[in-house]
C-alpha cells in the first residue's frame, strides 16, 4: 500500500516503493520537503491534475563519471557552444517545461515544482547548466546537487547537440568539483549511449548514501 505523507518531514525508506517505484504520494513542494526527498534518493514526478508522486525506481540509471563516453564528433561540436552554469537558471526550467518532446504530451514540471526548484537555486542546491550559440541559450539541463551527487533532472535543446555539449561540460567540471555520479534516475537509451548504466536500488542507495554528505570543492557552480 502506497504510504499518504502528512504535515510531517518524512519520507518512508525508499526500499517500501511499490513494484512501480512510488514511495509514496501527497504532501507538498516545500523546499525543505523537496530537498529532504533528494537527500533521501527519492524525487517527485507526476502530471497536471495528479497527487504529487515520489519515487524511488528499480532499476535505477547512474553514470559514474569516469564511465562517460565523449564521442570525437561531439568532441568537435563542443568549440560551437559557450557553456555556462548558473546564469539562466529559470529560462532553463521554462525551456525543459515547454519543449516539445516526440511522444509526450503536456510537461511533468509543473508550476509549483519550478518555484520549489527556484528557491533551492536561490539557496545553492539546485543547479543549471546553459549552452549558448551566438548569444542564444539554445541547449541545457538542471538538476540537484546533494554531497558529491549530482541528480540530473531535465534537459532540452533547441539546436542539435546542444544539450548534449552542455552534458559533456557538466560531466567535466563535476569531475574536477569531486563530484563522484550522476543520478540520472529513469533508464534513457539516450544516456546509457554515454557510459550511464542501470543499476539495482539497493546498490543505488548503498553508493548515494555514502556520498551525500561528503564535500565537494568550493569553487564548485561559482567560475561562470
């Protein structure tokens, strides 16, 4: 039975998700409930008009950093794009709740989880990562920072590898932060051709509890 979250700060174990990978339902977007659910290893997602659903996937997709595969033609592509951190960060939101994506209808990001996710950016959780060609953001992706993880949340591009560039520079510096994976939470052929991989919840959990309260470097999302 799927668990109904009060007024209380709490989440059930991640381990109690339904055989679907929901935690559990209910509550709200407060970013203090928002953030604890990241550092649980839990996040929200669901659509308009639904409970908010947390949840918890198994198999779960990771990509250890060393694992990623840059590709020489993306290599090239790269030199096209300036990639900045932190500069747009509610464009960026706007642009992942908006872009049309082949298959899907609608957006999970919904209004009130873009002003939850803002006031984790204004507190230095919540992170963006912007590709500009020409002086247009044009590609770029978001997610949470929680000890060394990084929890990718979503990405989108308006021009061909731009998304894909502004990933491979993220990859990059979080390598050089000691970031240690990236949680990108549901399997995606997309991501799994980059050197991300699915893994068990139980070896999920085992490896993000043992880096969610390690530090990263201080310079870390404050060079652009």
């Amino acid at each position: 039975m799927i668990r109904q979250l009060d007024y209380q700060l709490k989440f059930p174990h991640p381990d109690e998700a339904n055989e679907d990978g929901i935690v559990a339902f209910g509550g709200d977007l407060s970013p203090s409930r928002l953030y604890l659910a990241y550092r649980e290893g839990i996040f929200p997602w669901y659509a308009k008009g639904d409970p908010i659903l947390w949840w918890s996937p198994d198999p779960r997709l990771i990509l250890h950093l060393d694992d990623f595969k840059l590709r020489k033609s993306l290599q090239k592509r790269m030199k096209h794009f300036e990639v900045r951190f932190d500069t747009a960060f509610a464009e960026v939101l706007k642009k992942c709740s908006t872009v049309h994506r082949p298959g899907q209808e609608g957006t999970w990001l919904q209004p009130e989880l873009i002003e939850a996710m803002t006031v984790l950016h204004s507190l230095g959780r919540a992170h963006s990562v912007e590709a500009y060609y020409e002086g247009e953001l044009v590609g770029g992706l978001y997610g949470i920072g929680v000890g060394r993880v990084f929890c990718g949340e979503s990405m989108f591009a308006t021009k061909n590898d731009a998304s894909k560039v502004a990933f491979a520079v993220l990859v990059e510096k979080l390598r050089e932060w000691g970031y240690t994976f990236i949680d990108a939470q549901v399997p995606t052929e997309h991501l799994k051709s980059l050197g991300a991989i699915e893994v068990y919840r139980e070896y999920f959990l085992k490896l993000f509890y043992a880096n969610r309260d390690e530090e990263v470097s201080q310079v870390a999302w404050k060079m652009y």
